[in-house]
C-alpha cells in the first residue's frame, strides 16, 4: 500500500510537468499584447483572491479580541 500511494505521487507530479510544458508552448505562441492581457488578468484574480483573504483574517481576529 505505502508503495502505490508513492508511485500515485509520482504519477500526478509527472502530468502536472506536462501540463506545464503545454501550457509554455501556447504562452509563447502568443502576441506579446495576448501575454500582457493574460497575465493582468491573473494578477487581477490573484490580488481579489489576497484581498478577500486579508478581510477574512481581519474579521476573524476581530471577533477573537472582542471575546477576550
């Protein structure tokens, strides 16, 4: 069991890699204005995504104070 549990590991990591490889050719296969309004749109995703991570956090550490 220990065995196939390491060699699914094995597995996932080795398509993930391949993924990437794919995801690289179409990156470059791309306009250097398709690549820029690719990668704003993910920088855009990634900050509301912290931000809204952020306001968790604050309101949970609220709520902690106010118990004490």
């Amino acid at each position: 069991m220990i065995f196939k549990f390491i060699f699914k590991k094995k597995k996932k990591k080795l398509n993930d890699q391949s993924k990437q490889e794919f995801n690289i050719n179409n990156w470059m296969s791309l306009t250097k204005e398709e690549r820029l309004q690719i990668d704003l749109n993910e920088k855009n995703k990634i900050m509301r995504k912290k931000k809204a991570l952020l306001k968790s956090i604050r309101e949970e550490y609220i709520k902690i104070k106010k118990k004490k």
